[in-house]
C-alpha cells in the first residue's frame, strides 16, 4: 500500500525514484506550503540499511544547519511507519545536467554567475567546516529565473564506505579531487576542485580530465591525480582568457595553491572579464595549464615530477592495488559464505533423511508386529532394502538440488550488479538508441533517448536460504523533439488517461464543431515513456522468466532461459540490445512463453 501522508505532510505525488529512496511533492496543511518529501525505501537489505539510514539522516542534519539562497532548505525530518524521510524545499525547474544534456551553449556570462552562486553556497558550508564531497551537474539544481541550488549532502562529512551499492559511491569519479581518488583526507578545498571540473564542463562540454578513447574510472582517476587540464581557451578560442586564471587556481593538484575560499572563486567569476590569462600565481608542471599548442622544450636531462606529484601518483598506484585486493578479498568472503550456507543446507538435509529413515522403520516395525517372526523377518528385510536404495539415491540428488539453488541465486545476483552498473552508465549518459524503439501511440520511432534508469533485487527464502527471486530494470525513452498525436474527439479521453497513468507529460488542443463538440484532439509530447524487464527465478523448474514490457518492442512480451543461458555473454547481449546497438538477444523473442 503506498504511504499517503508523512508526519503531517500530504503525498500529492512521486517525483522520482532510485535505487534507495523516492522523492515526493507534498503539501505542508499547516501553512499550505508545497514540500518535497524524501523518503528511504523500507525494504532496502538489512545489511546496509544502517549505512544508507545514517547517510540519510546526515544530509538532513548538515544542509539543515545552512540557511543559503544556493543551498536547498530542509524543514524537518521525521519516521513514519519505520520509514524515515525528509522534508525539504520543493525545486522548480531543472538540473543542471539535464541543462547541459539540452542546451548546446550557455553564455559564458550565465556559466560563470551559475557557477559562481554554487560557490557562494559552499563559502557558507566552508564556515561550518561542511565538505560536499559529491559537487557534480547532477546535484545542482537551476529554477527558471537561472538560481543555482546545491543539493544531496548525503555524503557530507562521511570518511569511508564500504558500500557497492548502486550510487553510494563517495563522490562520481570524473568531478572528484585528487584527495579523493587517492584515499587522503579531504577538506572543503576538495568541493572547489569539484566545482572546477563542473566549470570546465560548462565551458566545452567535456571534463577536464576525459581522454579520447580510455575514458575508464581508473585512466580518469590517475589524470586527475598526476596529468594537467588542457586550457578550456585551447578547446575554444571564443572562450575569455580569464576563465584559465580561475580554472588554474580551482583545479591546481596541491591543495594549497587553490582557492583557499569558495568566496574568492565566486568573486573572480564574476569577474572573469577582468582577470590574466594566466594562473596569478607560480605553479608545478602538475599545477600548471598544458598548452598543446606549445609543448615545453624538451630538457637536457629527464626532468623529475616534484615530490607532491609524486607522492600523488604512489598514493593512487596504492590505492589501485588496495581496490583491487578489497575487490578479491570480497569475492573470496563471498565465495565462503556461499560455501558455508550450501554445508548447512547439506548437513540439515542429511540428518532430515535419517529422521526419516528412522521414522519409518520404527512405525513399519510396529505395523508388522503381530507378524509371525518369519514374516516379520522378511518384511523387516524388505524394508531396510528399501532404506538402502533411497540411501543411495536421495543424497545425490540433495546435492545437485542445493548446487541449482546457489546456481539460480548466483546468476540472478551476477545480472543485478550487472544492470545496476548498466543503470549507472545510462543515467550519465542518456543515449540515443541505435535503432528504432516502439513507443505507444507512435509504432516504431528512430532516435529516442535513453536515460532514467532504476534497478532492484527482491530475495525470498528457498528452503532455509535467502535466494534472490527477481531483478527489476527499468527505464524511460523519450523522442529529442515533441511529437504531435491527432485522434478523434472520442478517443480523447482514453488517450489522456492512458498517458496520466504512464505518467507522460503531453499538451491538448482540439477542435470543435458548431455544437461545441470536440472532433479532433492534438496531443503534443515527449515522454518519458516507461519501460521494464522483470527477470525472475525458477528453482522448482531451474531457469529463468524474463517479462518485458516495452523494452524495443511496444507491449509486453515473456520468455524462458534455461539455467546455463543466463552467463555473462546474454547479459551483456541484453544490455546492447536495449542500447539497439546489437541485435542477438532477438533470438531468445523467437521462443516467447
């Protein structure tokens, strides 16, 4: 049953939904305030439910302490019915990264007093000793009359994570600092940087540490530790030099020779038109601006990276190996674990069968006691025959019963880490499909966008174990431009309720008759429009069920794996086909149940 009301705020409706939490419009009855509600999702596992709770309620006490024009406002935090949430102001208009995603220029004007009010925003927090440590497109929100607002503290002030949960990650590699992809402690020095990198994107569309043809987290997270920005005025002529000054200063490696005050970055944006074209100050070959144009002369002798940039590119070759020996440590716990838990199932399921076994020769004993002792020999006989044959048979077949389960379990997991990196990338990169998607209302259209992406996994027991039982994927497409549909007066309606309850946005006009009457009806919309991909567990009969729902194909569609056709080769077959960047997963269509 979907929760309607928290504390005293109504539920009008959902805005959005991820991986651990939705966010909702509300209205505060008391003032008759529209909120936004945030809310944590109650049936997250156990195991890192307290992490998320406490991040969660971080967000809340951190941005809570901040009043800001740039900072979003929190109003209260509560619990209900076990679920906790946060009461926020509701934000009109759209992130930034949608902005970027939609726009093909700003001003450089506009670009440098949006930046420059998310500056001011992170003076304030600075004063609280308050690090964002997530400053990234996707956390700024832009109203209509062109405000920036810094949202998601939810990572403030947290020093280490386990977590590998879809967006838990501390910070998105491409806007972090060089602290931060190499372990070291951070400051709010480190959000500066993080603002430089979301400027530079700004200014030329691309961050500054992204490469043509490696474009990897480890090739970006070691540039960012250890190889310089190229000058955005490089990249485009039209851009003013002063821009290099700030960036200089905003993305220098030392921390030291930054902006020590977010306020003095906001202050030199607002006068870019003013400054040098070079960094105000001296700089390493690391700190400095590259000019591709007019590479340094080459040195006599090797010229050796000072000790910082040094220390930089250890620390990272450290952590490098660290994350690699985390990640291999982890796959051997899980492996034990796995182990350990298919034991217990052996073991209960052995001494099952003895009590079994035992019981029914204690009760054939007695059903046969009034047997004389000839017979009751030969029953006896019989039957401890009988026990021997099963002997024989069941623990094999317990076996091979448990190694289906952990089987089914396994690749069902192995698909949901799989989709929710694959959610992760789409969200960042919204693509346009390479092929056409049927969309309905439209048939099958070319071009459309991909991008909203959500993940899930949903377990249940299995005979004592606690087994995955199905993945949820979904997603949204939309067309690039809005698409006009025309219907008659009388499917209007069954049109508009149709798209109210997929919830796509649209524009209505009509026309009418003489009497008034309405004869045609124009729709005019984007999307999004929904799609889905459930993909479920069979351990009764070992396989898979995957239900579509308009995945490339408009309506549903349900079909069968076996228990080896889920490996990593279909998974990735299934992810390039929803890209429409490949057609082989077509042929498991052919096979519809």
């Amino acid at each position: 049953m979907e929760q309607t009301q928290f504390g005293r705020y109504v539920i009008v409706s959902e805005l959005g939904r991820g991986a651990m939490g939705a966010v909702h419009r509300a209205v505060d009855p008391l003032i008759e305030r529209d909120v936004a509600i945030k809310t944590l999702l109650p049936n997250l596992p156990p195991e890192i439910m307290g992490e998320i709770r406490e991040r969660f309620l971080r967000e809340a006490r951190s941005a809570g302490r901040l009043n800001h024009p740039n900072i979003v406002t929190i109003y209260d935090v509560g619990e209900q019915d076990g679920v906790a949430y946060i009461a926020m102001e509701l934000l009109e208009g759209k992130s930034l990264q949608q902005i970027l995603r939609e726009t093909p220029r700003l001003p450089v004007a506009t670009i440098a007093e949006l930046v420059a009010q998310v500056a001011d925003g992170l003076d304030l927090a600075q004063r609280f000793r308050i690090t964002h440590r997530d400053i990234k497109p996707a956390n700024i929100m832009v109203s209509a009359d062109w405000r920036a607002k810094l949202t998601d503290f939810g990572v403030a002030h947290v020093a280490s994570s386990s977590m590998t949960q879809t967006g838990s990650a501390l910070g998105s590699p491409k806007y972090m600092s060089p602290e931060q992809v190499t372990g070291q402690p951070v400051d709010p020095r480190s959000d500066i940087f993080s603002l430089g990198v979301v400027l530079y994107e700004m200014l030329v569309r691309r961050t500054p540490f992204e490469r043509a043809g490696d474009n990897t987290v480890f090739a970006v997270m070691h540039r960012i530790a250890g190889e310089a920005h190229i000058a955005v005025t490089q990249l485009d002529p039209q851009i003013p030099t002063g821009f290099n000054a700030i960036l200089d200063r905003a993305l220098a490696k030392s921390v030291d020779k930054r902006y020590q005050r977010a306020g003095d970055m906001a202050n030199d944006l607002r006068n870019f038109k003013a400054l040098p074209a070079g960094a105000p100050g001296p700089a390493t070959d690391y700190d400095k601006t590259m000019l591709v144009s007019r590479p340094p002369a080459r040195p006599a002798q090797p010229e050796k990276p000072d000790a910082a940039t040094t220390t930089l590119i250890d620390d990272l070759d450290v952590f490098s190996k660290g994350f690699e020996e985390l990640q291999q440590a982890n796959l051997q716990a899980e492996a034990a674990e796995l182990q350990r838990k298919e034991d217990e199932i052996r073991r209960w399921a052995e001494a099952e069968e003895r009590r079994r076994q035992t019981f029914d020769l204690e009760r054939e004993a007695k059903s046969g006691a009034t047997l004389t002792g000839q017979r009751r020999s030969a029953a006896l006989d019989m039957l401890k025959q009988k026990v021997a044959e099963r002997s024989a048979v069941i623990p094999g077949d317990q076996t091979r019963r448990i190694e289906a389960i952990g089987h089914i379990d396994e690749r069902l997991r192995a698909a949901f880490r799989y989709l929710s990196e694959f959610t992760t990338v789409l969200n960042e990169a919204n693509p346009v499909s390479d092929a056409t998607q049927g969309v309905m209302f439209f048939g099958d259209r070319a071009g459309v966008i991909l991008g909203e992406g959500f993940t899930d996994m949903r377990t249940r027991d299995v005979h004592g174990r606690n087994c995955a039982d199905y993945v949820t994927f979904k997603y949204r497409v939309r067309f690039p431009n809005p698409e006009k549909l025309e219907v008659t007066g009388q499917e209007a309606h069954n049109v508009r309720e149709r798209l109210k309850a997929l919830g796509v946005k649209y524009e209505l006009t009509g026309r009418k008759n003489d009497l008034g009457q309405v004869t045609r009806a124009t729709f005019t919309m984007s999307g999004p429009f929904p799609c889905q991909a459930v993909l479920r567990g069979d351990y009764d009969e070992p396989g898979f069920t995957l239900e579509l729902v308009n995945v490339r194909h408009h309506g549903p569609a349900k079909l069968r794996l076996g228990p080896e056709e889920l490996n990593d080769d279909v998974l990735d077959e299934f992810g390039t086909w929803v890209l429409g960047a490949d057609e082989a997963f077509e042929r498991f269509l052919k096979r519809r149940a």
